[in-house]
C-alpha cells in the first residue's frame, strides 16, 4: 500500500496552537508524556498478555528506550508494548482529544464488571502526544501492533495533515521520534534527558533506559529511572531502609525519617499516600513563600511538587507522595491543584497526619517532644489558620511553664491549676528563661501559679483564636488585674518580713504615681501601683487592648520600622523599699526636685531594660547611673 495523506479529524490548526502554547508551562513536559504514553502501552500488552502469552512474542521484559542522533538533530523515545494497527493510527493520533487508553480502561470494565482490573493508565484525554510539537517540527511514529505482521509509519508536520504509510521494518510497539526545533536542541544533552526523567518519570514501573555509546562507539544502555513505585507495593514488603532511601530521595535530606505514614484510602476519592515526617527542620521551613512540598502522582506519573492544595501550611515539613487514580489527566494538567476533588484528598491527609501525631504522643511523650522541638512553632500556625481542627492542634501542642522546663500539654498545665484561679495565663516574649524570671511573672510566682512561656512569633496570633481552654479563659499576664490579688500567696508572710515590705503610704504613693507620670510625660501610658510584683520595683506591661511589647517589636523588625504606638504602662511596686523611700521623698521634696526626675527615668530605663530592650537615651541613662552611684558611696 502507498503512502496515504489524511487530515486531522478536529479544528487541527486551533488545537495544536493551544497545545503547543497554552496548554502546558514548560516545554521539557513533553519527554513526560510520551514516557507515559510507552509505560500505559506496555501495561496495556502485560494485561492482554494474561489471556493470550502468543502476543509477548517471548519478550515480556517491558522496557522505555531513549537515543538520540545529535547529527540528525532527532530524539527517540521507544517502547515494546501493544503498540497501534493503522485503524488505531487514525483514530488515536488522528483525532485530537480522543483516548486510545480510555477507550481501552472501558473496554476492560466491560470484560471485568464484577473485578476492579490492575491496570496504571495514563493519559484521560489523550493530548499528551501533541505536546511533541512544542519542540519538534515534525514527528514520526513507526509502530507495530502485537499480533500484527505489517507495521506502518505516521508522519505529521502538525499543520493539519498527517501521512501514514507501511513500515516493514517496525518491530512490536512504537518508536516516536522528534525531529528537534533548533530552539529546542538542549534535548539532545543527555544529562538534561536523564534529569528530565528523574524528575518526572523516576517512579514509572517500567525501565526507561538512555542507549548511549562508550568511547569506541560501541552502544551501550543505562536504566535512568528506578523504576519503582515504592508507594504502591504492601506496607509489609516494605523494609525500614527502604522507607528510608525513599525519604532521602524525596526530602533531598540526610536524616531518617521521624515518622512514616503509608496509607492506602478507598471511597469517594482512592489515592495512596506515602508520607514522611523528618527528624530535622528542612532549610526552607521558614522562608515566606511557606509551601507543602509534596509529589503529586496521577496513576504513577509525577504532576507536581508544587501543590499546594494537598496539604495546608502549617503541615509544610511534611515530605512524600500522594497517587491517585481518581485525578484526571485533563487538558490543564498544570493547573491540577485547582481542582475541587483535592480539597477531599488534603482534608484525608491532614486528618491522618494529625491522627499519627496524636498516637505518638500517646505512645511515648519524651520521642513526641523530640518532634515538637523541631516542628512545634510550624504546627502552632494551625491553631490560627485552620478553624475546624484548631482544638486538634492544640491538643498536640506542648509548652514551656514558669513550672516545667520540659514542654507540656494544655491538659497537664489545666490539670495543675490552683483552687481558686479563674483563668490560664501567659506571657510571650522571645526567650523562654528570660520570661521565667521577668517581674511580670512575680506575683503568679508567689501564688504558685503556672504561666505559659510564649516565645514563638505565631504565639502572639493563636491566643487571640482561642478565647478559652478547658473551659478557662486564656489570658495575658497584664491583664491578671483583680484575679491576682484574690489569691493567697503561697507561703504567708512572716510578722517581719510584713513589716519590711509594708506598703508605702497611700498619699504618698499617689503623690509619687502623679510626679513619675509628669516626668515620664508621653514615654509611658500611664505609671499605675503593681499587685504583680513581689521582688522587683518596676516593670512594663501592655495597656489593656493594646499590643503587646513583644509584638510590637516583631512588628517593628518586620516593617524596618519604630513608628508602632509604645502605649506601655509603668507599674510599681508599693512594698519595694526602694519606691517607698522615692515616694517619701516625693512628699517631702519640691516638685522639681532633679533627683526625684533622674530617679523616675532611671526606673523607666530599667523597665526597659528587663524588657530586652535598649535605654531610651543610652548617654543619658549612663550620666544618671553614674550620679546615683556617687552619691550612694559619697
């Protein structure tokens, strides 16, 4: 039979225009498609294999072969599977938009209504092949279908015809290969071949092999991917130190997993999930793009390590592969995270996640901290972002207590209240052994109450999300107020120590209070007496509703800014002897006494300075230091 010319049964010209412009981001995801084109061939041959051995033709060893002629400027990519008889020729490449693969998957189903076939198809639409002509100006098939004894060559421009004609030479299966564009000759690089593959392809379960030649030109072949999709072989086939050089390969990290979750779900939505938890930060977790960075597969072939619907952020450092065979291949394959079916697979993952945490926990606390140290302050953004599970997060999360150094749960610290107390309380700041010894903490201190030790820059979010815990409300320590002086201390004072720390006079104290606010002027809010403090004179706290000073400061570092409102209060502390004699000298001094003014900013400044930060006016504070030093000793 001569060559024979036919036209493309579709608006060719507009299709192929949209295929080999819009349809895919980036060019390289055409080696993609055609691997998975040969790998679906093969699978479909393997199964037709089952009932009839005749059609392996005694090779049922399935193999993907690359080669490429750099002279000719062609790439080859070739398989030994069913291939196509000339019918299937025009109907399958003739025709754009038409599946050869699904008319197959619903040929099956018919033959197998009651037996869900084992079968890996790929390719729903059946626009992969066309993404050749992004990169070749031409393209030739020469294919033989199993069983067949002619074999025939299509031959398409992408112009809008295509030619097929006999190919004696055609052996079982199908040779594509693209005469290259002259802005396309980077896949003629055989390097870029093999990472193209991997990164794509690496888990397709038949062998891609690249044919190249050694120094004496001899050919030679290497099998470039692995050729294993670990994740859909049975949990109980599966080695520790295989779990292990998978999550290395996924994660591109050195350390063992902390925590594997291999997982198959069936229902509505059937996809596999295989997922690691790292033992160590990854490098990225805190830069500000804040993705997931899970591999999306469809039916073994890679999609996407950028999707960002398969995991919300606050699950980020979680590393591994989801494989459905209920996504579609569709014609926006790039743009596959935006479809509606994934908001079911990331609600099952995050669910199983959070589970997993939670039996760890439970099965050994000491090993969960070692997770919580590394991924708490990421876990905690839940908490805040995600409404339906936030109470599950909190469950998980652990914290540091002016009572406990080891972090611990919101339970135990509920658990450990004091009769009487009325709310849980914290305090945030950015180290957790400076906050243990702040004077704001002082008053809980000598009343035996814990407080929470924030030093995450989430931890000054979350709190506004959870109004209460157990039934108590959370609370920052500036806002203990009356809570606090309705509580015992925990040892009573002795007669003695009573006398010592007498409160100071009531006059004289709101004559002190009125003089330190003229001083201070617009520095402070408002200068107020403290029920907080036992053993300090002053300290700094945040005017009810306002920002607290530790967000301030993150907010101030974020925005390369000192513009943010300092509405912080000064309180004193009345039985400190040290604000008992300033407030004596207060009544007895003029109202312009300098000692009295050097006095009321060096109380500022040390306020300041317990609060981590800087002097106000460092020379200035230094000058005072220095007057009150001499005339201490003097």
């Amino acid at each position: 039979m001569s060559e024979e010319t036919l036209s493309f049964q579709a608006e060719v010209s507009k299709l192929l225009d949209i295929v080999v412009h819009s349809l895919y981001s980036d060019r390289q995801i055409f080696l993609r498609e055609l691997i998975s084109n040969a790998s679906d061939a093969c699978d479909k041959l393997r199964y037709e294999g089952l009932t009839e051995p005749a059609l392996l033709e005694g090779d049922a060893t399935f193999r993907i072969r690359l080669s490429v002629d750099k002279e000719a400027s062609t790439l080859t990519i070739a398989d030994n599977g069913i291939g196509m008889s000339r019918q299937e020729l025009v109907d399958n490449l003739g025709t754009i938009a038409r599946s050869g693969t699904q008319a197959f998957a619903e040929a099956v189903k018919a033959r197998q209504a009651d037996d869900k076939a084992d079968l890996s198809l790929i390719g729903q639409f059946g626009v992969g092949f066309y993404s050749s002509f992004m990169v070749a100006d031409r393209v030739d098939v020469v294919t033989r279908r199993a069983g067949d004894a002619h074999g025939w060559r299509w031959t398409s421009g992408g112009s809008g015809t295509f030619s097929i004609a006999e190919a004696p030479e055609a052996t079982r299966g199908a040779a594509i290969t693209l005469h290259l564009r002259e802005d396309a000759h980077e896949f003629l690089d055989e390097h870029r071949l093999r990472t193209i593959v991997r990164t794509y392809s690496d888990h397709i379960a038949i062998p891609v092999e690249f044919v190249g030649h050694d120094e004496n030109g001899t050919p030679t072949l290497e099998t470039v991917n692995e050729a294993s999709a670990l994740w859909t072989r049975p949990r109980d086939t599966i080695t520790e130190e295989q779990y292990t050089a998978f999550y290395r390969h996924v994660a591109h990290g050195m350390d063992a997993p902390w925590h594997t979750v291999h997982f198959r779900a069936e229902g509505v939505m059937e996809y596999t999930g295989l997922l690691f938890i790292p033992q160590e930060r990854p490098f990225d977790l805190f830069t500000p793009e804040r993705k997931p960075r899970l591999k999306l597969y469809v039916n073994r072939v890679f999609i996407t390590d950028d999707c960002e619907a398969l995991l919300p952020s606050y699950l980020r450092f979680v590393r591994g592969v989801v494989d459905s065979s209920d996504l579609p291949l569709n014609v926006s394959r790039e743009m596959l995270q935006e479809d509606p079916r994934l908001r079911k697979v990331r609600s099952g993952l995050t669910r199983r996640l959070l589970d997993e945490m939670a039996r760890r926990a439970r099965d050994n606390e000491e090993d969960y901290l070692t997770f919580w140290t590394q991924f708490g302050a990421v876990l905690k953004e839940g908490i805040y972002e995600d409404f339906e599970r936030k109470d599950e997060i909190l469950r998980l999360a652990r914290f540091r207590t002016t009572a406990s150094t080891t972090p611990v749960s919101l339970e135990t610290i509920a658990g450990r209240m004091k009769e009487g107390q009325k709310a849980l309380y914290y305090i945030t700041g950015d180290d957790a052994d400076a906050l243990a010894r702040s004077p704001q903490v002082e008053g809980f201190l000598a009343r035996g109450i814990e407080v929470l030790l924030l030093t995450d820059p989430i931890d000054e979010f979350w709190v506004s999300a959870v109004p209460t815990v157990h039934d108590k409300p959370l609370k920052p320590v500036a806002a203990a107020g009356a809570d606090l002086d309705a509580l015992p201390l925990t040892e009573p004072e002795t007669a003695e120590e009573a006398q010592e720390r007498a409160p100071t006079d009531q006059e004289q104290l709101d004559r002190l209070i009125a003089a330190l606010r003229a001083t201070l002027g617009k520095d402070v809010a408002d200068v107020r007496a403290s029920s907080r403090l036992t053993d300090s004179p002053v300290c700094l706290v945040a005017k009810e509703g306002s920002l607290s000073p530790h967000l301030r400061k993150l907010l101030s570092q974020a925005n390369q800014s000192t513009d943010l409102p300092d509405d912080r209060v000064l309180e004193i502390n009345p039985r400190h002897g040290l604000i008992r004699a300033l407030a004596k000298r207060c009544a007895e001094a003029p109202a312009d006494d300098a000692r009295l003014q050097d006095a009321a900013h060096l109380l500022m400044d040390q306020a300041r300075i317990l609060e981590g930060d800087a002097p106000a006016d460092p020379v200035a504070f230094a000058r005072r230091l220095t007057a009150a030093l001499a005339s201490a000793v003097s």
